[in-house]
C-alpha cells in the first residue's frame, strides 16, 4: 500500500495499477501494523518530522523495519529545495535524533549518495556564489532530462553504494538514509 496527500500522485500511480491511499502525515496515516514502511524524500517535506516518524514507528509490527532518506547537509540549501516545498535539509546528528524512540533500534543510519556528492556540492555552491540560486520554471530551474547514456552512468553509479551499505555507513554524501526495527 502507498501513501499520498496529493490527488494528483495518487491519480498518476493508480494509472501503473499501484493503490495508494490518501494519508498525510503525521495524523493522517492508516491503521496498522506493518511488516515495513518506506519514507523515501518524505520528511523534508513534513513540517513537523519527528511527529511524523513517532506517528510511522507506532503503525510498525514487532519486528518491522522503517526505512527514511532524506536531503543531506543545510549548507546544500537553495532556493530549488524552497521551490520543492522542503522545510529543511538535515545534519546526520539532528536526522539520527529523530529516531531516538524507545520501540524503535538503529540498523543503519548512514549518508549515501557519496560518489556524485563532490559534483552535487560544487555546483550549488558554485550557483550560491554566482548568484544563480534561484529556482525558475515549472522544473526548479535546473531540472532536465540527460541523454541515456549520462543517466545510465549516473544511476549505475548511485546504485553501486547498496552493496556498500549493506555492510557500513558512507561517511559523507548528499543524502541520509536510516534503517530502524521495532523492538517491542
């Protein structure tokens, strides 16, 4: 089952005969308990984000995983996260701390997105100093399509770190992920 306030993604995953229901957080989710659920770029989104990971750690079963990314490093901040509707990006410490819950332990909490983050990094850096952070068009401004053979590479590239994560944390990247089970 997915989740979604908007009509619209709830509309566009029905058309790939996926079900999702309306749900928001952190009041408005369904009733479970759940083997696992996914909030993936979810809580970026979410003003109150630890009321929201409290509220999804409540629906979990005994035994359940809870897997969240987020967007890493506030410092990486631009007008494209304000035009996305983010509310923040966050420091490792500050994420993992939104965890911090009885029923809930750590698997992994880890950065990932760390072969394509000195890029990432460079070129918002480089828009703040040139003063082109500012988001523009129906896309954020710097969002386009690349020719397959760039994206091949590119999503070659990010998928190779599950192999890593599997086995440690990245000590840096453009993003976090967690990985927690309930213990009670």
């Amino acid at each position: 089952m997915g989740t979604d306030s908007s009509p619209l993604a709830r509309d566009l995953a029905a058309r790939d005969g996926l079900r999702i229901v309306d749900a928001s957080l952190p009041d408005g989710l369904p009733d479970g308990p759940f083997d696992a659920l996914v909030m993936s770029d979810v809580l970026e989104h979410v003003e109150h984000d630890a009321a929201s990971v409290a509220a999804a750690a409540e629906r979990l079963a005994p035994g359940g995983i809870m897997v969240c990314t987020v967007p890493a490093h506030p410092w990486m901040w631009t007008e494209r996260d304000a035009h996305h509707g983010h509310y923040r990006r966050y420091r490792r410490a500050d994420y993992a701390r939104l965890f911090a819950i009885p029923t809930l332990e750590p698997v992994r909490v880890s950065y990932y997105n760390a072969a394509l983050f000195p890029v990432m990094a460079a070129a918002r850096l480089g828009k703040k100093w040139l003063g082109r952070d500012r988001a523009s068009g129906t896309h954020g401004g710097d969002i386009r399509e690349l020719p397959a053979a760039i994206n091949a590479i590119l999503r070659e590239t990010f998928a190779f770190e599950r192999h890593l994560l599997t086995r440690v944390s990245i000590p840096f990247g453009a993003s976090l992920v967690s990985v927690h089970r309930r213990i009670v």
